[in-house]
C-alpha cells in the first residue's frame, strides 16, 4: 500500500487523462500508483511512452501499448512524481535513476503534471541529494569537477541507469538560481543529465496528503 499521499496525488491526476489520450508517464512508486489506477479505471488511451524500463513492464504488464517517443512525436500530457519541488515547479528528480529519460519525455510534451506528496515541498532545492547521471569512463573527472562547485559527491554503488550509466549523488549544493546550476553541470563533459528540472519545471503540481486532500500548485 502506497504513501496515503502519493496515492491522492497519483489519484487525481486521473481527471487530467482525456480519452485516446498518448501519455507520458514517468517513474516510482507514486506514478505506479497512478498506471495501476489508470488500468482499473477503465479509461482507453492510445499507448504511453516509458520514462524507464520498469514503467515499460509495469505499462505491458496491464495491457497498456508501449510506444517509442521517434514514432509519437510531441506528447499531449507527461505524468511524474519527483523528489522535491519549489514554489516555482521547479524539481530534483532521479531518486529512481531515471532522470535522462524522464528529462526527454518531459521536454518533448506539451503539459507536465508532477505528482508528489507533501513532504516533497520545499522552499530551497537541494536538501535532497542531486543526482547526476556520467558515462561511466567521465566518473572521477565529473566527481572533481562537482567538488570544485562546492558539493559532495556520492557514487551510487551498484546502480546502472537504464541507458548503462553510473549516477553520482550529490550533496550540499546551494541551489539559489536552479536553471543556471542545471546548465553548468549539463556543460561537464561526460555528463549525460543532472536531476534539476528547472529550465522545464513542471506546469502544474498535484500535491497529495495524509488525509487524502489534494492541493494543486
Ligand atoms: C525517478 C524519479 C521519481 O519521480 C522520484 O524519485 C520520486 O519517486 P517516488 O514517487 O517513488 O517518491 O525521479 O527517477
């Protein structure tokens, strides 16, 4: 049984799946959530492309048609959760390691609706450790390079992105102006994506709580 919260919030963003709809649709637990309510709902959309290889299973699992994004072109709706968000939508993301592709899908759909709970909310991005995908060869160089902006570095042991990568953790970053800290870390050579999205913040919030209230942001 999900989070009470994840669970309102994965609830209610049902009312914004239109019929035939093609939907994006991100990863973790709270939009698992939101796919097996999607399934039982009944409600018929056209297919979804997977933010990762474990919504791709989840998706098949319930009949729902796996599409690839060079097919469907710009997507109506992408749905996500995240690890934080500020007032301004603006999100760390890739607990689950999927931000590269989350990041894509986002980007390439007309309306981001991010789902979370109310332990997400945050005035300052950053207590949450940012997590920044490396090919793995661009490991040390890139973990130097975060050292001298000021932060502290994590290897996450035994995790591979789905695209084959190494994610570094990253703590202690000030994250006072996210869009300019997003594109300098991107400029690092051998990275391949970091977890701030906030050049494309989310367009509108649905934040669950204990009691099963949703607010929307
Ligand atoms: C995965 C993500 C998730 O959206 C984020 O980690 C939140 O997960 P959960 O819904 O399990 O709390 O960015 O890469």
């Amino acid at each position: 049984m999900a989070h009470p919260g994840k669970q309102a919030a994965a609830l209610a963003a049902l009312e914004y799946v239109e019929n035939d709809a093609l939907l994006g649709v991100g990863t973790g637990s709270t939009v698992n959530v939101f796919i097996d309510a999607l399934a039982a709902s009944g409600r018929r959309i056209s297919g979804a492309v997977a933010s990762s290889e474990a919504t791709a299973e989840r998706l098949k699992s319930h009949g729902i048609e796996v599409l690839d994004l060079n097919i469907t072109g710009q997507l109506e709706l992408y749905i996500d959760g995240a690890d934080e968000s500020n007032p301004a939508l603006q999100l760390i993301k890739g607990g689950g390691g999927a931000l590269t592709r989350e990041k894509i899908i986002a980007s390439a759909s007309r309306q981001f609706i991010c789902i979370v709970d109310q332990s997400k909310r945050v005035d300052i991005l950053g207590e949450f450790p940012l997590p920044i995908e490396v090919l793995p060869m661009a490991r040390s160089f890139v973990a130097r390079e975060i050292v001298r902006m000021g932060a502290d570095p994590e290897f996450r042991e035994a995790a591979r992105t789905d695209n084959g990568n190494i994610i570094l953790d990253c703590y202690g970053f000030s994250i006072t102006d996210p869009i300019a800290l997003e594109a300098a870390i991107n400029a690092i050579p051998g990275v391949l994506t970091n977890g701030l999205f906030a050049a494309r913040a989310a367009d509108l919030l649905l934040v669950g709580h204990d009691d099963g209230q949703v607010d929307t942001v």
